[in-house]
C-alpha cells in the first residue's frame, strides 16, 4: 500500500475541498447572473411596453410619436412592432430585422386579449435568440392590439461570459493564494508532529527530560502539553522505581548485616558448647545469649511480616473506646526497663477523661514504636507521653529530649527501606527502618495522621491525631 505524506494528505484535502468549493459557487453564481440580466433584461422591455402602450390609451396616436421610441430602442438593439386587433402589424419600424410571420403564437395572442403580458426571456423563433415582451392595447376597456419587444439576448450572453471569466480569475488567483497559505499551515502543523514524534522516540529511549515549547491552545497544543505531563510523570516513576530500589538494596543488606551478627553469636556459641570449650559456669549465660539473639531475629522477621499484612491491608481492626492514661501506663510498664538503661525518664501527661477511639492492641503497637525509636536516639534524657482532647478528635504527642532528626531526614523517615546515619549503630534495641513504616501505616488506616517536629541536638516530637466517633464529639 502506498504510503501519503501527511502534509500531502492535508493539501490533497484542503485543495480538494476548495476546487468542489469553487465549482460549486462559481456554478451558483453564474446561474444567478445569467437569471439576474434575463430578468432585468424582460423587466426592461416590459417596461418599454407598457409606455409605448399607453400611448394608445387616450384613442387615436400619431404615429410621429412612437418614432422617438423607435430611435431610443435602436440605440440598445431593441425593436418593436404594434399590431392591430386582427394580428396584423399597424407599425413597423424601418429596418426591423425580423419579419412578422408568426411573432406571437396563438395561445400568446390569447393571453394578450385577456390583457395578460407575455414575457420570454429566451426565444428561438427568429433568426437570433431573443428576449420578447408583448403588452396587450386596451382603449376604452377594448381589446386593439399589442406591441411587441424584441431584444438580441446575445448581450445578455456576453455580459454573462465577461462575469464568468472574471469568476475564474478570481477563483485561480484566491486558488494560488490559498494553496500557498494551506502549504505553509500544513508545513507548521506538521513541524509540530514530527517535533512530537522525536520526542516520543526519545521518551522510548529512556530520556524523560524532554520537553515540548507550546505556546499554543490547539489540539496539538494540548497533545503537547499532555505528553509534557506524561513525560514528567514517567520520570517521578522512573526515579520512584530507582529510589525504592535502592532503598531495598540498602534494606536486604541492612537486614542480611543485622541476621549476620546473631547468626555468628548463635553458631560461635553452639560450636563452643559441641567441642566442650565453654566452662560449665559459663553454660547458662550462652544459652542465655542464644535466646536473646533468636529473639532478635524473631523480632526482624515479625516487623517485616506484620509491615506486608498492614501495607496490604490484610488485618482488621477492632476500634474501641479506650482511656488514654491506660494505655500510657502499659506502654510506660513495657518499656521502663529499656528507657532507665539509657538513663532517660519516662513521664505521663494526660488526664483521666481523655478517650482514644482506636484498635487497642495496634495503637499499643503504634506508641511502643515511636516510644522505642525515642529511647533508643535519648541519652540521659526525657520522654514525655502527652494526650488531650481535640476538635472532634484526640491528639497524642511523644516528645524527647534526644538528638533529633536532620531535616534532610524528615521527609523520608517514614520510607520502609530508609534508615537515616543516624540509627546505623546498632543498638540493643536496634531499629530496621521499619518500625516508623508500620507506625504510619497504622495510623492511616485509623484515618489519622502522623507528624514529626524535631530539631537536631534539641529532641523530636511525635504527633499524632486521631478522630473520635460521632457519640464521643
């Protein structure tokens, strides 16, 4: 099949569409001249008629005065002739061309006796197409006869013929003129594709950094735009997939170095306990290590199973009307022992009547985290568990006194596979960079939010927002 430039597609059309345009209205427009000076050529000569005829109104006329008429008419090619009641010509001018046999048919002469006009613009009855008026003579409402107008339409012809030919040169020249500006239209309008399709090309190459200028609203504006918007989107995509990529790299590294160290305890312990080279007294205190460090990986595999079942939505939560300070209090009981490790102090700012609306098992879960990520970045510190009521809702704040998150940090600690320097140490409660995924998970599915205000060297606080039912507002 062959293939058609589109920029030929478009002149074809458009060169088409103007030629049937052209046809079509200079094919109107000569019919509406030729009608137009057939009618005004018939109007004129029934006019002439109905003079000439008038003359004979008042009863006898001298034939001098129709002389006068015969020269006025001659000088526009124009004869006539008068005939009596009986059809027989009364007056005929010097030099009329066409004989009077038969001028009028019957049915014509008919006409005229009932004192109707006959008016043809186009007759070949005599030697040369003519138009012909007849206009009937009444004197004293009797019939006497009729003059009849005959007029060469070959002027008429030639009129018509001139305007034509003006038509088709206005027609060529407004053909060439709009030819040239359909060129130029079609060459811009196809710049603007072909711009569009190398940078799709380049788009398919992996370049979104492409943009296209557009500063016009057309459609092909809007495409313009639209794959701009498209572009733009496939790179935040593109970099989204690269960033988390990354961050999973970081994350299974992160996570192989954190099973790494018990995995070596646990195998340096147990090949000691097999060759016998662990003293008897020392016994209990490897067993002892061994469970701790079988708890930690416990722990490592639980926060990344639990984090799936919450991002995938897997869980249900049972919401519940529960005080606030309770909850404190359990959370402040689970985690003494850790915060008094690190020197810090853990205190409780909340009155009695203040009610969470949440799932109690998952917002025990919620604070421990935010809790632990607080102790564990606090020395010799305070860490206050604050709540109070709301507009339509409980607000809890966890602040500390530790060394705070850098604001680089901020935006990104609540990523799955982010871990910022600061928590590259490992510590005995050591964070995987996921324990603040599953905090804001949590939150959002009890439709909170969760926020972070921190200052390094000053301390970070926690904040987070919980609504309450419609009973409790």
């Amino acid at each position: 099949m062959m293939k058609i430039k589109y920029l030929y597609q478009l002149l074809l059309s458009h060169i088409s569409i103007l030629i049937l345009a052209f046809v079509i209205i200079i094919s109107l427009f000569s019919h509406f001249v030729k009608e137009f000076a057939y009618q005004n050529k018939v109007e004129e000569l029934t006019s002439y008629a109905v003079q000439i005829a008038n003359e004979f109104q008042a009863g006898q006329v001298d034939m001098r005065r129709l002389y006068p008429y015969q020269d006025m008419l001659s000088t526009r090619k124009t004869q006539f002739i008068i005939f009596n009641e009986e059809q027989q010509p009364y007056f005929l001018p010097e030099g009329f061309h066409h004989p009077p046999r038969e001028q009028l048919k019957k049915s014509e002469w008919n006409k005229l006796k009932k004192g109707q006009t006959v008016m043809i613009r186009a007759d070949g009855r005599f030697d040369d197409e003519v138009s012909l008026v007849a206009q009937p003579i009444f004197v004293q409402n009797e019939f006497k006869g009729a003059v009849l107008l005959i007029s060469p339409i070959s002027g008429v012809e030639q009129m018509v013929n001139q305007v034509n030919l003006y038509m088709f040169y206005a027609v060529i020249s407004t053909l060439v003129i709009t030819i040239l500006v359909s060129w130029l239209l079609s060459k811009f309008h196809v710049k603007r594709i072909q711009k569009l399709r190398e940078a799709t090309d380049k788009v398919a190459s992996g370049d979104y950094d492409i943009h296209l200028e557009n500063s016009y609203g057309d459609e092909i504006g809007v495409l313009a735009s639209d794959f701009n918007i498209m572009a733009k989107k496939l790179k935040q995509s593109r970099d989204e997939i690269e960033r988390l990529e990354k961050r999973r790299r970081q994350f299974i590294a992160d996570v192989s170095h954190e099973l790494k160290t018990p995995l070596t305890t646990i195998n340096g312990l147990v090949e000691g306990l097999n060759s016998h080279t662990i003293p008897e007294d020392k016994k209990d205190k490897c067993f002892s290590l061994i469970s701790e460090e079988t708890k930690r990986m416990l722990r490592l595999v639980k926060e990344n199973l639990d984090y799936e079942k919450i991002r995938s939505q897997q869980i249900t939560l049972n919401k519940l009307d529960v005080p606030l300070i309770e909850v404190f209090e359990i959370v402040k009981e689970h985690l003494q022992q850790q915060a008094e490790e690190k020197q810090n102090k853990l205190m409780i700012q909340v009155e009695d009547h203040v009610i969470v609306h949440a799932d109690y098992d998952r917002f025990i879960q919620i604070l421990v985290n935010i809790t632990k990520n607080s102790i564990q970045f606090t020395q010799n510190g305070d860490i206050w568990l604050r709540g109070m009521e709301g507009y339509k809702e409980t607000i809890i704040e966890i602040e500390d006194t530790g060394i705070g998150i850098p604001k680089e940090d901020i935006e990104h600690i609540w990523e799955r596979f982010y871990k910022a320097d600061i928590s590259r140490t490992n510590t005995a409660y050591g964070e995987y960079g996921l324990g603040l995924s599953i905090v804001k998970q949590l939150v959002e599915m009890h439709q909170g939010t969760v926020e972070i205000q921190s200052e390094e060297g000053k301390g970070t606080k926690f904040i987070i927002r919980l609504p309450l039912t419609a009973k409790q507002q």
